[in-house]
C-alpha cells in the first residue's frame, strides 16, 4: 500500500511516494514549465512504470496549482504549502523549530513548536528574496547555478551588494565588475544579499530559534547555507529531502487522514489528453472563472468557484 504526495509549484512539481512504514519509496523532482497539467501528468506517466493505482490508498495535493491538481488526479486532502511543509520538517525532527524554505518564485518562514505550526510569513511580491534572483545572475555571468553554489563556498569573502531589490542589486553587481571585483566573491555577496533580504523582509519580526531548517530548492546552494549560518550565528539542517519536502507532508498527511476508499482517478490520467476550458458562472454577482477540465470531451473536474457549484461536480 502507497500514499502519493503532489506539490504543484510555479518552479517545479514534486512527486513524493510514501509506504505503510512512511518511508520514500520514490520521490519525481520535475520542472513545471508554466505548464501545471502537463508536469502532473508527465509525473504521473513515470510513477505507473512501477505502481498500479489499485495500490494507492490516499492522495495528498499542495503548492499553488493545488486546486488544478486535486480536479485533474482527485485528491483525498489538500493542503496549502506551510501545513505540508512543517508536516514534513516535524517528520524529519520534531526538534526543528524554524523553517527557512526558498524557492523559485516565493519563500516563506515557518515557526515551529511541539512538531506545529504556530507562525508564518510568506514574500510573493519581490524576487530579491527568491531563487530566481540568483538564477538570473547565473545566467548572466554565463555559469551554473551549481557553479555560483560553489564559487561562493570557496571564496574567502563576500563583496556587499544592496540586495533589498532585485533590479538594484542587480545594478550593483555590474558596477562592482566593471570595478574588477573577483566572481567568486561576486557569488558569495550574492548569496549573503539574498539571505539578508530573506531576514529582513520575509522573516521580519520573527524569532528564529534553532533547530533550523532550510528547505526548497535553494537550500541545495551551498553558498546560501554559509551565508544563513554566518548571519544567524547557528548551524543550518539541510535535509536531504529538501527538494522535496511540500510533497512528502503531503504524502504523510494523506496516510493520517485517508481512511476510506480513495478519490484518486489512477495513474491512466497521464495518457489522458486534457483540455483546460473556461467558463464564467452567472449564477451570482461574484461571476467566477470556471477552470472545467476536459479528457475526450468528458469532465474529468472543475475548479475556480467560490461557492463549491462547479467543484461539486460528479468527477
């Protein structure tokens, strides 16, 4: 028996299978694409070469496409980002008390106490405290994002770079090669501008106690980890699951909550084509855009209405 975790995110979606023991039995990391449907289903392609649906017992969906998700695979549970992510930090220790998590496009702090929840903030707005910001100067300098993690590792120091703006500090960097600064602390300032950003806009006013976490994508930045420890003054944890830690407390809470017979549509939705068709609803004055999903002109699930008409919807 298997419990399947999906977190849908504007930068990937990650695929998590769990077993009766709770243990990953495969983990999928794939990139979205501004595709959502596509990436679920390509995942969903991957995981039937080794799973049958019959075996699936409960179905746990997060991240931002959560709701294109549930109607597209039919989930048991949906939950946003922060429960999914401090499920699994509290699985991984219940020690953890802070959770740093950065990703692509967001990134979020997550305070922890007794293994839940108790706070949080989120930063959607600005890029300078996000992933992107160092893919972008990655890619401008013509190097990896895996080369920029360990330049900025090895460099002896960091050059300061205003980093409370993403078009600034960007700015700043030019200037500061035109001055013949060295790449290698380039990264590192890089990196410690991204940090300060993350602690003074998203984690502002939040008391960060160890153990902390760093989870998302970026925490595979080795050059992030230094920075966070440098400024914090503490020891960084970052697990080896960090990639992938919205799918896998979504996968836990799936097998605590999933009793009954499951609502998952089987893996035969990934051979599926789909169709995203839009309908606006009259049936009030909130007039709201119905996401109708489509497989060989059947509806396969709806979402997008406030008042659960549509998403009510025999599947």
């Amino acid at each position: 028996m298997y419990w399947l975790g999906i977190d849908i995110g504007s930068i990937s979606t990650d695929f998590v299978m769990i077993d009766e023991g709770r243990e990953v039995k495969e983990s999928l990391y794939l990139k979205t694409k501004s595709n959502p449907a596509e990436a679920v289903k390509k995942g969903l392609n991957q995981l039937s070469k080794n799973y049958s649906s019959g075996n699936i017992k409960g179905v746990g969906i997060t991240g931002s496409g959560r709701n294109l998700g549930n109607a597209l695979v039919g989930g048991d549970v949906v939950k946003n980002e922060i429960t999914a992510h401090g499920r699994a930090a509290s699985f991984i220790d219940p020690q953890i008390r802070t959770i740093i998590e950065i990703g692509g496009q967001d990134s979020k702090i997550i305070i922890m106490k007794n293994g839940l929840v108790r706070d949080f903030a989120m930063n959607t707005v600005c890029a300078a405290g996000t992933g992107s910001f160092l893919d972008r100067q990655a890619a401008r300098m013509g190097v990896t994002i895996e080369d920029l993690s360990q330049m900025a590792l090895k460099a002896e120091k960091s050059i300061l770079i205003a980093g409370r703006c993403a078009v600034f500090a960007e700015s700043d960097i030019i200037h500061k090669q035109q001055m013949g600064v060295k790449d290698d602390q380039l990264m590192a300032g890089m990196c410690r501008a991204l940090a300060l950003s993350y602690l003074s806009n998203v984690a502002k006013g939040k008391k960060i106690r160890p153990k902390i976490c760093f989870q998302g994508g970026v925490a595979s930045n080795l050059g992030m980890r230094r920075a966070f420890e440098e400024l914090l003054g503490e020891e960084i944890f970052v697990p080896k699951e960090h990639k992938i830690m919205g799918a896998l407390g979504a996968a836990l809470i799936a097998k605590e909550k999933c009793k009954g017979k499951t609502n998952f549509k089987g893996f035969e939705v990934g051979e599926k084509e789909t169709i995203l068709r839009e309908e606006k609803c009259h049936g009030c004055s909130n007039l709201c855009d119905i996401i109708i999903i489509e497989t060989r002109g059947m509806n396969r699930g709806c979402f997008g209405d406030r008042c659960g008409k549509y998403s009510a919807w025999p599947n």
